[in-house]
C-alpha cells in the first residue's frame, strides 16, 4: 500500500466501489472500514492514547485527520481532555463536555502500517458480509432452497446457496442418502445463528415442515391457502402422515393433494427418496382425526380421556397389525400427528378389560356396602364407579333404577354415608398420627385421602405446601387434583408469607 499523500484518492474511491460490488455490500460500510484503518495507522504513529478521527470525503476522496479533545474543568488526561480556559482560546463559544476536533497534518504510511490498516479493512469486511448473510437468511427461516453441494465432510453436507453456504448435518439427511460434490440439493432453512465464524445456515431434509412446503410447491391449492396443512408427523425415509382440510367444500383435500393418477404426491416421494406418505383428512373433532390417522386400519370404537389425554382405540382382531405398523411406526406416527396417546386393543382385549373393570367396580361395592353381589352388579351396570357416587346421588334416583324400590334405596344410601364417614374418621386418625398440621387442612381444596398422601411424602405445614410447585404438587397426591386447583392450594399456602412482607414494610 502506497503513502496517503501520493495514494490516488479516486482510486481509493474506485477500490471501496469495486469492494462493495463484489462483497454485495454498502459502499459507505468499505469507507467506514478504511477509515477505521487510517484512524489505526494514525495512532501507531501519533500515540495510541490519542482519540483520532479519520474521514473520507466520499464525493472526492480527502482524508482528513483530527485528534478529538473532551472540553473539562480539570484536566485528568492530556491526550483526550482540554481545559475549559484553553478550549476558549480556541473556540469562544466551548462549553464544558463539547469535543474539540483539531485537524492534523495527513500521515505518511510506512509498510508495516500500510499492511496493519489492510487487515482492518479485510476484517471489517468481512464483518459486514457476515451481517449481511445473516440479515439476508435469518427471514427465510422455513423456506425450501436449491443448492450445490460444495463439499461432504464426516457425513456433513456443505451447500453453496450462492452469496452464501449452508450445512445439512449427518442426522439431518434421509437413511441411506448420500450427496457428492457439485449435487444439486433441495432443503429446509430450520435454523440461523450467528456464530464466532460467521452466520451458521443449518438445512434439513427430514424436518416435517420440509414435507410440507414441498407439498405447496406441488399443490397450488396449498399455495393459494384453499387447502390447509393442518399437522405433519415423520419417520424420515420411511413413512409419514400428512393431514389437510379444505376452505372449499367444493375441494376434496385428500383428492388434491394425489393428484390425478397421484402425480403430485409421487413428485414429493421421489424428492424424499421413496419415503411413503398417507394423507389424511383433518377433523375438529379428536375421535374422528384418531380414526382417520390410523389408516388404512380399521376402527370400531374410540373411547376419549380427555384428562390424560389418551384415546383408547378398538380394532378387530385381524386388523391389530395394520393399526399397531411395523415397529409400531403407524401408531406412532398417529399419535405424533394427532397430538393424543394412542392405545390400542382388539375387540377381544376391549371386551376382557371391560368385564375386569366391572368385576373391580362390583367388588369395590360389595366390600363398601355390605351387599350381595347380584345387588353389586346392578349398581355397576348402572354406572357407579365408587361408593361416593352412591351416597351423594339424590335417594330418588337410586330408586328409579329398575330392581331397586324406595326401601332399598334409602338403605343403600345409608350404607354409603356410613362408610364414607367410617373412612374419613380413619384418615383424620391418619393424617394426625402422620403429623400433618392442622394449618394444611384449613388451605381447603383437598380431600383426607390427599392429606394423608401428602403426609406420607413428608408434607406436614403450610410452609412444605407453599415450597411447592404446581405440579409437584398434583405428583404428591397422586394426579388427584387438577393443575388449576394444585395452583390456588399453593398460592394460599404462600398468603402469609405476602402479610409478613406487608407488615414488616
């Protein structure tokens, strides 16, 4: 690099144009990097304390150099603070905390600083690229983008994407995949960071939203957003579900997205390496898009529990294989699709668990109530599931069930308070004998059998309560409350500590 004095200032300005074309940056950010160059160059030579400003005339090229000085009553640093008095002699109106800048005489460049101040620029370039990648990327987080496969590394995929490179890593590209240089490759932008070495674009092949856009750019009623991907579940390579709905009920979604002779849905297959893909119709209604889901099985009966959130699903007997998958992989892919815990049983199974479960609810009523079973049976025929249920339903409806008349009912009802009462006393016993405070009864919401839980698990005073989360909370008492209630029982138990703070406020 030559001296500044003799450096030819519009070729300065022809190298930071032909620099901002070819980086495809602003042509005022090469500018900034040469001036923070001469600014370092400046220092070297004038002392490294100093405060030194260099500017570039953008329109002719000048540089002109000046020390900046801090205007202060008491001088503390020479090499960037002035007097106040002094400051005025140079410029009447400076106040205290104005900065002076005094012009000084341009600088010769020797070899090594020509060579400091190239780095600056090289640096700060590249600094500016990166920004610039990064700013381009970071809102295409989620397309689709074509590339050249630049190298292959441990399994790694390196993509050109052009003004900038992208990465597929091993885990991210389908079973059995492999790419050699100068390949062309299609994949999902699902990440950009920024990192020591530059904007990291990470690109994914088996991604579910990869399936998806690829199915926009086949689909243009996808595109045009009259078909809707509502859910994508997959196991790369293999299998996956896909579920639509249609804005136009005149547009089978199902239908669309095949295509005539399954034209569209082939071209997605090929670009995903033969991996099979069922498309499902959506539904609001969680029974009907379990039922859907698992196809091509068959379904007979579903039977939603929406506080578990599991769905249990009954096929018949020929049909458990086709629903379970191989390696489970259409249940799994269902359950992932659908959001809910899939089980499945065959009818057999269904019907056995079914008449455990009446055997457990006749037996449960024969211990409690001291009845005969055939009596037992007709309660749990009817739906009671418990001895509560009996003795808190009115004594009329008790004898409205066929069999039962009014005298029985009413005994019925009696043998279920008793026993009710008989337990609570037994637990009260319990809970004292366990040591749980009274203070913890008075928090409300909870029932003896969940006081005695907590005290089993060491859970005694309000304050154990109150250290509690929410859900560690609903663990204690074994899922017995709902996280809503967990949430109002803690906070009350908390209350106190607020009124302490109050107080001491």
């Amino acid at each position: 690099m030559e001296t500044a004095a003799s450096y030819n200032r519009q070729e300065m300005l022809h190298v930071a144009d032909a620099v901002a074309r070819e980086k495809g940056i602003e042509r005022e950010i090469v500018l900034h990097a040469m001036e923070d160059a001469i600014q370092k160059a400046a220092r070297a030579r004038y002392g490294q304390e100093n405060d030194i400003r260099a500017e570039i005339d953008p329109k002719t090229g000048d540089i002109k150099l000046f020390r900046c000085l801090e205007v202060v009553e008491a001088v503390e640093n020479e090499a960037t603070q002035i007097a106040i008095a002094e400051a005025k002699d140079r410029n009447p109106d400076a106040q205290a905390g104005d900065i002076l800048a005094e012009p000084l005489p341009p600088i010769d460049f020797g070899r090594i600083a020509a060579q400091s101040a190239k780095q600056v620029i090289v640096q700060k370039v590249r600094e500016a690229e990166r920004e610039r990648h990064y700013n381009e990327f970071k809102d295409r987080i989620g397309e689709i983008v074509h590339g050249l496969v630049k190298r292959v590394e441990f399994g790694n995929v390196t993509v050109d994407l052009g003004r900038a490179e992208g990465v597929v890593r091993r885990d991210e590209l389908l079973p059995r995949e492999t790419f050699r240089r100068g390949d062309r490759i299609r994949a999902y932008i699902y990440d950009v960071r920024r990192e020591a070495r530059g904007p990291q674009i990470f690109l994914s092949r088996t991604h579910p939203q990869f399936m998806a856009k690829l199915f926009a750019q086949e689909v243009p009623e996808i595109y045009d957003r009259i078909i809707e991907i509502k859910a994508v579940a997959r196991d790369p390579g293999s299998r996956a579900k896909i579920a639509v709905i249609s804005h136009d009920s005149s547009i089978d979604p199902v239908g669309a997205c095949v295509g005539m002779r399954g034209s569209r849905v082939q071209a997605v297959v090929q670009e995903l390496q033969g991996e099979k893909i069922d498309i499902i119709q959506w539904s609001p209604d969680p029974a009907t898009f379990v039922v859907n889901a698992l196809a091509p099985a068959e379904v007979t009966k579903v039977v939603l529990d929406e506080d578990d959130h599991r769905i249990a699903v009954v096929v018949p007997d020929e049909q458990l294989s086709l629903a379970i998958g191989r390696r489970g992989q259409n249940v799994r892919l269902a359950s992932q699709l659908t959001g809910w815990q899939i089980d499945i049983l065959t009818e057999k199974e269904e019907s056995e668990r079914r008449q455990e479960e009446f055997r457990r609810r006749t037996q449960i009523l024969i211990d409690a109530l001291g009845v005969d079973e055939t009596i037992a049976q007709l309660l749990a025929t009817e739906g009671f599931a418990s001895v509560e249920e009996v003795a808190f339903v009115p004594v009329e409806e008790l004898a409205g069930i066929e069999g039962v008349d009014e005298t029985l009912a009413a005994d019925l009802h009696r043998r279920a308070s008793e026993h009710i009462e008989r337990e609570n006393a037994r637990l009260e016993s319990e809970r004292k004998a366990l040591g749980v405070a009274d203070e913890v009864v008075a928090l409300g919401g909870m029932t003896p059998a969940m006081l005695v839980a907590l005290g089993q698990k060491g859970i005694k005073s309000r304050d154990d309560v109150a250290d509690l989360a929410t859900d560690e909370l609903v663990e204690a008492v074994d899922g017995a409350l709902s996280e809503e209630d967990a949430a109002a029982i803690v906070m009350a138990a908390r209350a106190h500590w607020f009124e302490n703070e109050e107080k001491k406020d």
